[in-house]
C-alpha cells in the first residue's frame, strides 16, 4: 500500500503545503487590495500596507460612493447586467430548443447551425462592428451594449446539447396532451434544465459585469459609462498618462482607487460560490463528451 | 371483456395519430423559436462582414461603403511593407504560444499533484481559491497589478527590503513586461485549466490502479503508467485545438497593462488595429490588418477542429 510509505507521507505533506501556499498566493493580491483600500492615504501612498490596514478607515469607500460618476456607472452596470442576461437567455434557450430537434422533426436543423456556426469561425472585425452600431443609431444608448453580444453561438450549442439529453418520452406525453413546442420548452425543457441554464446564465452575467471594452467605444457621455469601463479610465488610463504632470493632480489617490477595484470585484465574489457549484459540470458539457 | 378491448384499439390509435400530427406538425413555431436569434445574427455578424470590403478602399464615412474609392491591395502592400507589422506580428505569435504551452504544461503538472491531495475538503477549499481569478475582469486584474508592480507597489517593496534590489518596472521595460503578460496569464487562468485534466482524472477506471498496487508498483510508477498515459488524449485535444488561438494574445490583457513605452515588445495585431482604426480613423487600413488576422485564424481553427477529430474523435456537436 502505497499510502503507508514513509516518502510518501513526505510527499503528502509537502504537497498539502505547496497546493494550500500556491492557492493562498493567487488570492493575494486582491487581498493586499482591501487591506490598502481600507487604510489611511499616507502610509497606502508610502507602500507601507502589506497584509493589515495602517490606520483603518473607510474613507476612501465613502469618497468613491459619494462620486457621481461611480454611482451612475453602477447603475448602467446593474441595467445591462439584469436585462441583457433575461434577453439572452430568453433568445439563446429557445433557438436551442428548436435546434436539438433531430433533422426528422425540424428539417432546417443544419441550415440553421450552419448559419450560426459560421459567425464563430469568422467574424467582420472591430471597425466594421463599430460603424454598423454607429449607422444603426445606437451609440450612448444601452442597446450597443446588449444588442451586438447577445447571441452566443457557443451557448446554444451547449444548451442544445443540454437538451438533446433529455429524454424524448417527457415531451411526447406533453404532445399527447395537446402541447406546442413552446409550451414543451417552457414547462418540460426549462424546468429540466434549470442547472444547465442556471450555469449559462450566471456566465452571460458575469461576462456583462466585466464588459468594458463596448462601453469604452460605444458610449461618449460618461453617465452612460458602465462600472467596468469607468474603472478602465480611470484606474487603467489614468496610471498610462501618470508621467504627465497635470493628470497626477486630477488623479485619485491609492486607497480610492483600490476600494473601487474592490467594489467592482464584489458582485463577482458574491455570485462565486453558485458559479462554481454549477461551472465544473458547464465546462465539462462542453469540454468532454462521449 | 370482449367489448372493453374492441373499444381500446381505436383509441390507442387516435392518440397515436394525434401525437404524431402535434409532434411533426408545427415546423413553423420551430423556425419562429430560431428567428430572433437569425435576425439578431444577421444584424450584428453578417452584416459587418460585408464590412470588410473597407480593406479594399479608401473608406470616408461621408460617402460610405459604397461610395468609397476603391484601391485594391494599397492597404495590404503597405502592411506587409511595414517593418513595424512584423514586430507586432511576432510579439502577437510569441505571448500567443508562450501563453499556450504554458497553459497547457502548468495546470497538467498542477492536477496531478491536486490529484494526491486524498483531504477532499483541502482539495476543494484549494479548488475554489484557484479558479476564482478567473472569473475577474482583465480591468479588475490589471488594476490590481499596477498597484502591486508600481514602484512603491508591494513587490517592489518586498524586493528592495526583503532581497535589496532596486525596483523593477514590471510594466515599463519590454522584456519585463513580456515576463508580467505571460506570468499574469497563468496567474488568471491556470486554475480553471485544470478542470478538464481533473475531470479526465475522475474517469480513470480505479480497477488499473488496484492491478497495479497488486504487483507492487509505487505510486510514482502508478503516475507514469497509469495516470499520466490516461491524460494524454485529453492533451492531445486541448493542444490541437490551441492551434486556433495562435493569432491571439489576449487584447484585454494587453490593452489594459501596456503602455507607449512598451510598444516594440508589447504591442499585438489587436492592440494595433484599435489604434489604427478608433482612435487615428484609419478604419480601411485597421480593416485590411484585422482581415488578414481573421483569414489566418479562419485557417488555424478549421485545420486544429479537423486534426482533433483525425486524432482524437472530437466533435463539439
């Protein structure tokens, strides 16, 4: 039994510590993060805060809650987070349903996939993108957030393989009984697969909260700025500009800077715990099939 | 008896009619439930596609797509004449690949060893902490490393007490950066790769184990001959579909770490068409540059998805 010799054991041991170190290392930073974001401006400016506030205080999260600016683009973050992941799901659940008919039931089946397969593999670029939302009128409106990503063509696929394992007799009772093929989406596939959907739509939310780089190009006025680009300006473009001398005044200190990184960080920790209950077996329909 | 089971037959039959007619009838509600997501497709993918005929012109936006002159190759000779294009091109391939072996090398080795922890509680409280970098933005991300890489940020504060040396611009010398791109990406992303190898260690049929232990081999030779061969299809699917990614670093990464400074070692194709096209409103030539971006990945990915499946049997529908 391998488990009894003495290197072995060693080996254990070792390896519980390394795993444990490496584990608590990635979390770190983000933790050295809080820590500067809660203490005082000096000492944060001096680099002396490692792992412990130096003169705690909350003041820079009530300078960066009472930012106009801060709280608008939470507001815009939260919109598009809520109605951009309902329409999504709604759009991509029911396009999947329809395409995990066998080609006997729904004969367009693989035109359709065809149709969307295709946008994975080639796709018109960031310039031709930018002036469709432009001619199409969309600019500074939350639409040019929503709109353009709605439709994740990786998504059906994986719903639809989702669906085609749900076997087909619960469907056929529901047909017997006078049902459509929506109301079999609604009130057999969708409650079947509330974990599938319930992974899917945890991810398109996530990916809303992080989006910057739509609001960055789409949007000019900065009340329409969601969090994510608002923070890209002015943490990320704000430090590139740094050797010029006159940004350095408008430039908000250390400790501010570090609470609305962690304030953006946030919703991403809360909603964590769900994710990872229900990604492992996500990325695992995706990854791995037999 | 004999009257109840005349009376069922055309029963059974009607119902069967009837789910027949309600299962193949209504293709219509079928091609309804895809249509907003072809409306959707056609708008914002199809439609800038035919965009890039903008390569292939001079594209003012007062007169338009099909008003612009057109001029042919101009904007791919100047490309490839450009000096500046290939040092792009090659830092692109060079985070590209760097990034690919490394993220391929360091969650195998970090599974394996994961896969020793027996404390299923430590194996999970390890799990979460790793994958969670993932989920958080390259804004959030890059945040947190110019705080941490700046010169009074906690590295350099660590090295100059810790070790004595002087302060290292993680960010603004090339070769520096080049470290910090690569060493950030497999911060981010090395826990969540190692889900597939985890799941592909979960299949392994314990039965193999038990023979081996049986024969007396220890559990370093059970890793070379039974864990490690075990893994090498899943290696060989993820490599070969990393083939696709291979003209692409990362523009979020890179766009929210580089700087100016840094442009010879760090900027990529991405990076490049950003500036090119939004920013100095050059959209044909930024246009000309993505498309031969697009046409190599188009290639890449279409071959990577065939040697998979030659190779391997992998489909992804």
């Amino acid at each position: 039994m391998y488990h009894k010799t003495l290197s072995y054991r060693i080996f254990t041991i070792f390896n519980n510590v390394l795993l444990t170190a490496l584990s608590i290392a990635c979390l770190l930073p983000l933790f050295h993060l809080l820590m500067v974001s809660m203490s005082s401006t000096a000492p944060a400016n001096a680099g002396l805060v490692t792992f412990w506030p130096i003169g705690f205080t909350m003041e820079a999260y009530a300078k960066t809650f009472n930012n106009a600016n801060f709280l608008s683009s939470l507001g815009v973050s939260v919109q598009r987070t809520v109605i951009g992941t309902a329409l999504a799901m709604f759009v991509n659940a029911i396009a999947a349903y329809a395409l995990s008919k066998n080609t006997r039931i729904f004969r367009a089946r693989n035109a359709y996939l065809w149709y969307f397969v295709v946008t994975m593999l080639f796709t018109g670029g960031l310039i031709p993108n930018y002036i469709l939302v432009l001619k199409l009128g969309l600019m500074d409106t939350l639409l040019a957030l929503i709109l353009p990503g709605m439709v994740t063509v990786y998504n059906i696929i994986l719903l639809v393989n989702f669906f085609r394992t749900v076997p087909a007799e619960l469907e056929e009772a529901a047909f017997i009984d006078g049902a459509g093929h929506f109301r079999s989406f609604v009130s057999i596939y969708l409650p079947v697969s509330l974990p599938a959907i319930a992974t899917i739509a945890l991810f398109t939310m996530v990916g809303h909260w992080n989006a910057y780089f739509d609001g960055l190009i789409y949007i000019k006025e900065s009340k329409n700025l969601p969090l994510a680009s608002f923070m890209q300006t002015v943490i990320v473009q704000a430090d590139m500009t740094k050797f010029d001398p006159t940004m350095v005044a408008n430039m908000s200190p250390r400790t501010v800077r570090a609470s609305q990184i962690f304030i953006g960080a946030l919703p991403i920790l809360a909603v964590y715990p769900f994710l990872q209950r229900f990604f492992v077996k996500g990325v695992i329909i995706g990854a791995v099939k037999e | 008896m004999d009257a109840n089971t005349v009376q069922q037959v055309p029963l059974k039959t009607a119902a069967r009619a009837k789910k027949k007619q309600s299962s193949y009838k209504q293709p219509w509600m079928l091609h309804l439930m895809v249509l907003p997501a072809v409306l959707l497709v056609f708008v914002f993918s199809y439609l800038p596609m035919s965009g890039i005929v903008m390569a292939f012109q001079d594209y003012k936006s007062a007169l338009g797509i099909t008003g612009s002159p057109w001029v042919g190759l101009k904007h791919f000779r100047y490309m490839f004449e450009n000096e500046y294009f290939l040092q792009i091109t090659w830092n692109t391939l060079f985070f590209a690949c760097t990034k690919i072996v490394m993220n391929l090398v360091i969650p195998f080795i970090f599974a394996l060893l994961l896969n020793e922890v027996r404390n299923t509680g430590l194996k999970r409280s390890i799990q979460t902490l790793v994958y969670l970098p993932h989920f958080l933005s390259w804004v959030i991300l890059a945040g947190i490393l110019i705080d941490l890489l700046g010169q009074t940020g906690l590295v350099n504060q660590m090295l100059s007490h810790v070790f004595g040396i002087k302060p290292i611009f993680f960010l603004g010398d090339g070769n520096w950066f080049r470290f910090t791109i690569i060493f950030s990406d497999v911060w981010k992303e090395f826990g969540f790769n190692t889900i597939v190898f985890l799941a592909a260690l979960a299949g392994i049929n314990p039965a193999l184990y038990e023979a081996a232990e049986v024969d007396g081999a220890s559990r370093l030779k059970q890793s070379f001959h039974i864990t490690i061969p075990s893994l090498v299809p899943v290696i060989v699917v993820i490599g070969t579909l990393a083939l696709g990614n291979v003209m692409n670093a990362n523009f979020d990464q890179v766009f929210n770490l580089y700087s100016p400074l840094i442009y010879q070692q760090g900027d990529i194709i991405d990076t490049f068409v950003y500036r090119q096209g939004l920013l100095s409103g050059q959209f044909s030539f930024a246009t000309a540059v993505n498309l031969f971006k697009s046409m190599i990945s188009l290639i890449l990915i279409v071959t990577s998805y065939r040697l998979a499946y030659r190779v391997a049997g992998y489909r992804i529908f």
